[in-house]
C-alpha cells in the first residue's frame, strides 16, 4: 500500500529524469494528470498522455525533456507537503523558487495550479511541490 502517491510520482519523474529516459509510466489519478499538465506547460516536461490500460487503474505517461546535449530540463524535484505534515500558506507567502525561475505547485480551491498564478488570482493553498 502507498502511502503518499504524488512522492511516489515525483520520484519516478526523479529516477527517469536521473537515467535520461525518453519515457516514465505513473499510474493515474486526477490530482496526478494536474500536476502533469503543470509540469507540460512550464517546459519541464516534452508532454504526457492518459494510457488506457487493462488493470483497473490507467496509466500517465510522461515524456521527458533533455537539451540539445542531454542536459536535464529538470535539475529539482522536491515534495513539500507531506500526509504527515501539510503545508498551506495564504497568498502572500506563497514561495518563489529560485527568485520566480522555478516553479512552487500549489492546490487552491480554484484547482491546482502555479505559485505565481495563485499569487494572480489572489487565493493560497497547499504547496504540494517545487520545481527547477
């Protein structure tokens, strides 16, 4: 039994990224696909689709993204809320990663999305990871 599925996510985001493979299979969830789409738009990721698979869960698929010389997109992937310790923070002190270059996932009400975005649209929210 997996305890906490997004941790699970990113390190397998993590390991692939590590080991430079073009491809990483996570199963699916709805919060997961956000996150996923999150990562697309920022240019951390080439893409992902939902696999359609025969066990009861789909699969995401996530195609990773390298430079013209290999050189990882992603240098950091770090889980900040936690199921033993969530960590919510209002608007004004949502974090700016690397001063505004990464990226601080967040879950509001309105749904998930970036820190600057929830800083936009004036809500705050779980942090759920941060990215550059």
């Amino acid at each position: 039994m997996m305890t906490d599925p997004i941790a699970d996510m990113l390190t397998r985001i993590r390991n692939a990224n590590q080991q430079k493979l073009a491809t990483v299979d996570v199963p699916h969830s709805n919060l997961k696909a956000q996150i996923a789409r999150i990562l697309a738009s920022e240019g951390y990721v080439a893409g992902f689709e939902v696999v359609a698979t025969d066990g009861p869960q789909d699969t995401i698929r996530i195609q990773l993204k390298y430079g013209p010389r290999q050189e990882r997109a992603i240098s950091h992937l770090e889980r900040i809320s936690k199921p033993g310790r969530r960590i919510y923070m209002p608007r004004k002190r949502l974090p700016r990663v690397l001063s505004g270059l990464g990226v601080a996932i967040v879950s509001t009400s309105r749904g998930v999305m970036t820190d600057r975005e929830a800083r936009r649209e004036g809500v705050g929210g779980e942090v759920l990871c941060t990215v550059y």
